[in-house]
C-alpha cells in the first residue's frame, strides 16, 4: 500500500453508514447477503445469530493477538496469508471464490483490514460489507456501482508486489 494512502484508507471512504454496534440492526441483517471483515465484527454478528455470507477475520484486535471466533459448522475455513498493508492474490481469490460460493470462513494469517476493498469490488450489487472501524464502530457499505467502482479505482493505485 503506498505510505500517503494510509490517512485517506483510515477513513469513510465509500457512501456508507457508521454505527456504533449491529446490535440494533440485528434483525435486518438477518435477511441480508453479509461480508464480515474483522473478529469483532464477526463476533457480534454471530452473537445475534446472524450468519454473514463470507467472513474474513486474522484473529487479531487492534493488531494484538487473541481468540479466533467461535464459528458455526456451517462454514468451511480457508487460510491465506495476507502481510500487512498489503492485499495478496491469494486472499483475492479466496474472497472472489467465497463470495461465489457462500458460508466461507477466510481465515487471515497476516493482516485483514484492506480486504474490504477486494471483497467490496468482488462482492454483489446490494450486499452488505460490514469493516470495523478501530475505536470507533463499524462501517456498513451497501455494495453498489459507485462503490465497487471506488473500491477498484483504489487497487489501481496499489504497487504489485512479491509475497
């Protein structure tokens, strides 16, 4: 990730709504076609019974080490390696494979905070990605034109680079 991204990415960068917890959103998010991106996020979810489509989750909070979210039998798990600031091909695939198949855990050995952009570009009109945003909330983003096309023109600006 080019190092003068780093305050523009750290905020709302795509039309969407900050909340202060999912709670009181639990039983529209029910229905919905979900991307869980962060334990935290993940977590709350599943507390309320709301089962994202794909979950994407390294098992870290605010870069500390702690316990992976207890998932469901319903999900089948897929590890990658994603470094931090980076977004690594093998992560790419994993959420364009998951988006496509559904109940997919994306298991993140690395970093998974800018995975919200691949699984925003890849994801459905009309799902909903939901990131968490540190010390503050959590970001709800209804996929759309506007968004994957934003989400696009970002990776653009991305360097390759060798994992």
């Amino acid at each position: 990730m080019p190092e003068e991204f780093r305050p523009y990415l750290s905020s709302i960068v795509f039309r969407s709504k900050l909340v202060a917890d999912t709670s009181s959103y639990r039983q529209q998010l029910r229905y919905e076609k979900i991307i869980a991106i962060g334990d935290y996020v993940l977590e709350e979810l599943l507390r309320y019974r709301v089962y994202p489509w794909l979950a994407i989750f390294d098992c870290r909070e605010k870069r500390i080490e702690r316990d992976c979210p207890q998932l469901p039998h319903i999900y089948e798990k897929i590890n990658v390696y994603n470094p931090r600031s980076t977004i690594s091909l093998e992560a790419v695939r994993a959420i364009r494979d998951g988006i496509k198949r559904g109940r997919i855990a994306v298991v993140v050995d690395g970093e998974e905070d800018l995975l919200a952009l691949p699984a925003i570009m890849y994801a459905d009109e009309s799902m909903l990605v939901i990131y968490g945003m540190p010390n503050l909330s959590a970001v709800l983003v209804r996929v759309g034109y506007y968004e994957k096309k934003t989400a696009s023109s970002i990776l653009e600006m991305f360097e390759p680079c060798r994992i």
